[in-house]
C-alpha cells in the first residue's frame, strides 16, 4: 500500500526534472551556434594564450592554424621525435606594440617569426642559426617579429629541426631592444666570480711543485674550467669578444663537461689509499672519459643523434652521478677526511645536476635546465671549499713528507759519514764532488799515514784510532776553504779551493806529525805522504770524481815510492786554441 502511493510522486520528479534539462541543452545549443557565428575559425583561441604544437617536417603552420584540436594550450609535451615545433601566443587586443620574441637558445636549421595582423594581414621572418640576437645571458635569445599592416594579434613561432623543442615552452614577447652591450650588474658579478675561481690556480701549482702531487693540478684545472664556464655562460665573453655564437655554444658545452671528468679524477687522486674499493678506484677512472665522452656528443651529436641526443647525454650523466654518490658514501662510511670535504663541496653542483637530470629524463621538460647564477655559485662554491681541502691535504702530506725525509736524511747522513772520525765517507764525496767543484773546490788532495801497520801492530787498535781520530781533526782545522773526507783505513782526502790551496793542503800534511807528537799519543813519529792534483775549472770543466780521483792517486804513489813523508803534485790544464787559429790537422 505504502509503495503504491510513492510511486505516482516519483514519475512527476523525473518528468520535471527532464523538462528542464532539455531546456538547458536547447539554450546551450543556442548559444554555441550564435557563438560560431559571431567568431571566425581563426579565433578559437582564448584572447592571451601561449599554445604549441608539433608536426612532421611537411606540415606549416597554414595547415594548423585553424585546427584548434592540433594545440595544446596548457602545457608543453614531449616532442622528441617531431621534425617541427610551434608556439602560438596570442596578443589580445590591448598589447600591441612587440618588437621581439624571447627564446631558450637550441639547436635548430631554420626559424620562422610569423605576425597576424588584426586585419588578418600576415608577415614572416626566416632567421638561420647565427641569425638569432643574443641576450644578457648565452641561453638567451631573440627573434625579431616581423611588421604587418595593422597591429598584431598573433605571433607564431615555427622551429625545425628543434634539439629540444620543450624550450618553446618559455618563449614570450618582449617591446624595445632586446639588449644593450652595456655591462650590467650580473656581469660585474660574473666578473668577480672569475677572479675568485682563477685565484687558487697559482697556489696549486705552488702546491703541485712541493709535493709532486697531481691532484692540485687536477683543481687548478677545474678552476680555469670554471672560469671558462662561468664567463660564457654569464654573457661576459660575448660583451667583451666577437666569439661567433656556436663556438661559445660549444664553450659552455665542453667547458662544463671537461669539469665533471676533471672531479672525478681529482677525486681519485684525492682520496686516501685504502678508503674506497679497488673497483670503485677504476669506476672513477672511467667516468672521466665518461664526460668528456658526453661533451662531444652533445657539441657535435646532434646530426647522428637527432633530438634524442638530449636522452642520451643525460641518461650518461644519470651514471656519473650514481657513481660520484657511491664513493661520496663510502668515504662517508668510511671516515675520509678528504671525502668530508669534497662532500660538503659537491652538493650544491649535485643537487644541480641531479634535478636537470631529472627534469630532462622524467619530467616534461617545461622547466628550464639552464639555470646560470645558481649553477655559477655553485661552482663558486665549490671551487673555495676544495681549495681549502686541497690547503689542508697540503699541510697533511707535507709534514708526512718533511717527517720521512728528516728521517731518510738521518739514516743517509749516517750511511755518509764515518762512524769514528766523524768525516764524510766516500759515498759523501762521491755525492758532493759536482757540486763542491761549480763552487771552486778544484783543488784534490789524497793524503795516506806511512806505515801506520806498525802503530797498530806496536801500540794496538785502541791507539791507532786515537790517531786516526787526531789527524780527522788536524784536517777539519776551521777553514771554509777546505774540506776533509776518510776514505777508509788510514787514507783521507781533502777538497780546497782559492789561490793557495797547494799551500794549505802542505802546512796540513806537515801538522800531521807535529800534533801526533804533541799529544804523546805514540813514540812512534807518524808522517804522511799526499798525492795532490790541480784541476781549474775552466780548464777541465767536466772532470769526474773518479777521474781526479785516480790522477792523485797515482801522484801519492809516486810520493811514497820516493821515500814517503812528502807530496807530489800537478796542476792539470786543457789546450785552447787561440781565436783566430784555423790550422788544420794533417
């Protein structure tokens, strides 16, 4: 019963409510069919809005431009494959006066501006490459709009062969020059970030001559990249150079990419032995020509690659990053002071990086990569936390290295030395001699004890080595001009230098017996016999050691085959004929 009574109600809903839905549809229809009356196909886009497009190389912007269902007019997708981009912006009716199109410089073989007029009147520029007007910035670029006939109402942007055609996403109009070759505020910035990146090039060249190290001369070549990059990419070598637009392209290119393969190898040379894993060591070494690799892909890969070389560079630098991170971790883990540092100084760059890798690889590539100040900070940054790291590994290795060699300088000055005189040995001569003889010890004397058997075999060895001990000191006597060496046994060897070095050698071989007798050491009379040669420099510039050596030799023979206790001497000297003298040799 309750049923039955709901029913009839329920039906006389359902018939009003069809009723006026029906009414509804009728005026909308009504309303569309006025509206397409009033407006022509051409104006099917809202007034103000930015839309875009992409075809095959065949089709124009004529056969588009009435096909709304051809735009998108909300975001830019991805058009990779698409031989032909477009961006519509649509004036209005109350801006008018627009002189130039704003682009993001790209890669490209032809370019066309064209203008709608308000009167439907149209007007095309064709710009090439090296056609375009260059911004405050390398990535910026303008295109001039062409003139109509009436104010315009429309302008179309029309690209082949774009490299990356999601950078039509932030073309807009601008009014008046577009820029001035007038240093501006960001410039004079530049320019101080160039001097600071240039600056640690010289202290780590000082560094890289005092420890034979590479890894300082792997940051002062991150530094001039750097500045290279920084320059470029800033605007300051076009304001102040005629540089043709693709080379500073490829400058801003190659520069970045040289950067990354120049960290890692610094990396590698920087991080302590034993911190990270032997693979971890060759992975680095690889990512070197990894980027350098990437660099000239993306200068030069273009017409192999097409526009997919954008995937290819990126998903190269997907790789670099994963493995920069993996030994950035492990030095973490690790406790690497040297990895510390460079943690703190790569992140900034990384975070860059890994986000223009992402928007590049997974994203819809509507947001610029080519952001300049942030990444021109970041190598800033960069650049003063590792000079500071490379300052501290500096002070760490060299007082390692002074320590090591104060204690080789110990043990060789032992080895050099003869353990009961105190004099330099033969190994100490034989290391000095070039250097004694350039600063006027040319002058070489061998002086040997006569029969000095018979003080050991009379007194014992106890006696003969306090004797050995009195003549190392008569022959050390304080006389800059004469040095004393043992050779072994009883033989000695002196060094003399100045005009009376013969002399000298003389009154030290006769103090020999007098101070023996004069300590009482032994009642026995001990003399010497001394072989001693002269040998000016300028006569004999390249005489050996061993050739000297022999020559006095021979001369302290001859001394002691004459009945000992007395010298025999020669000064050598080299024929030069006189100037002039052309005889010939027969």
């Amino acid at each position: 019963m309750g049923t039955d009574r709901v029913f009839p109600a329920t039906r006389l809903a359902g018939r009003r409510t069809a009723s006026w839905a029906a009414v509804f549809a009728a005026l909308a229809a009504l309303f569309l069919a006025v509206a397409a009356q009033a407006s022509p196909a051409g104006e099917a886009f809202a007034p103000g809005s930015t839309c875009f497009a992409s075809t095959g190389p065949a089709v124009g912007y004529a056969r588009i431009a009435d096909t709304p269902d051809a735009w998108n007019c909300e975001a830019l997708e991805r058009t990779a494959g698409d031989a032909r981009a477009f961006v519509r912006i649509d004036l209005g009716t109350n801006r008018t006066n627009v002189d130039y199109v704003k682009l993001r410089r790209q890669r490209f073989s032809e370019l066309r501006v064209i203008a709608v007029g308000q009167d439907g009147s149209l007007a095309q520029n064709r710009i090439d490459p090296d056609g375009l007007i260059t911004g405050r910035h390398l990535w910026d670029a303008y295109a001039p709009i062409p003139r109509t006939n009436a104010p315009p109402r429309t302008i179309i942007v029309e690209m082949d062969d774009p490299s990356a055609a999601s950078r039509l996403g932030s073309a807009q109009v601008v009014a008046g020059e577009p820029f001035t070759r007038i240093a501006g505020i960001d410039h004079v910035l530049a320019a101080l970030l160039c001097g600071l990146l240039i600056a640690p090039v010289f202290f780590d060249l000082a560094f890289a001559r005092t420890l034979r190290a590479p890894f300082p001369l792997y940051h002062a070549a991150f530094c001039v990249l750097a500045l290279i990059q920084t320059a470029t990419a800033s605007g300051l070598v076009d304001l102040l150079t005629s540089l043709p637009m693709a080379v500073q392209h490829a400058l801003v290119i190659l520069s970045f990419d040289l950067m990354m393969a120049v960290t890692a190898l610094f990396t590698l040379a920087f991080v302590e032995r034993g911190v990270i894993e032997p693979w971890q060591r060759r992975m680095l070494a690889g990512m070197a020509p990894l980027a350098a690799g990437l660099g000239l892909l993306a200068v030069f890969g273009f017409p192999v690659f097409g526009p997919n070389v954008g995937y290819v560079y990126y998903g190269g630098y997907l790789l670099y990053l994963a493995g920069i991170i993996v030994v950035l971790a492990t030095g973490l883990r690790r406790g690497s002071r040297a990895l510390g540092f460079l943690i703190i100084s790569y992140a900034p760059l990384l975070l860059i990086g890994a986000s223009r890798v992402f928007v590049s690889l997974f994203d819809s590539m509507n947001v610029p990569t080519e952001s300049v100040w942030p990444q021109n900070l970041a190598l800033g940054f960069q650049v003063v936390v590792t000079a500071f790291a490379v300052a501290d590994r500096f002070m760490i290795l060299k007082r390692e290295r002074d320590t090591a060699r104060t204690e080789a300088r110990a043990l060789e000055d032992l080895s050099e030395r003869d353990w009961l005189t105190g004099l330099l040995n033969r190994r100490g001569i034989e290391k000095r001699f070039a250097d004694l003889r350039t600063q006027g010890y040319t002058t070489l004397a061998i002086i040997d004890l006569d029969h000095f058997k018979l003080v050991n075999d009379r007194y014992g060895h106890a006696v003969g080595d306090e004797v050995l001990q009195l003549v190392a000191d008569v022959l050390r006597a304080d006389d800059v001009d004469t040095l004393a060496f043992r050779m072994g046994g009883e033989e000695f060897l002196l060094m003399l230098g100045g005009p009376n070095a013969a002399k000298i050698a003389e009154m030290r071989r006769r103090a020999i017996s007098e101070s023996v007798a004069a300590a009482g050491i032994a009642a026995h009379t001990v003399t010497a016999s001394m072989g001693l040669v002269e040998a000016p420099l300028d006569a004999l510039p390249d005489a050996g050691f061993e050739a000297l050596y022999h020559h006095a030799d021979r001369l302290l023979y001859e001394a002691k085959a004459t009945g000992r206790n007395r010298t025999m001497s020669e000064k050598l000297s080299a024929f030069r004929p006189r100037r002039g003298d052309r005889r010939r040799a027969a």
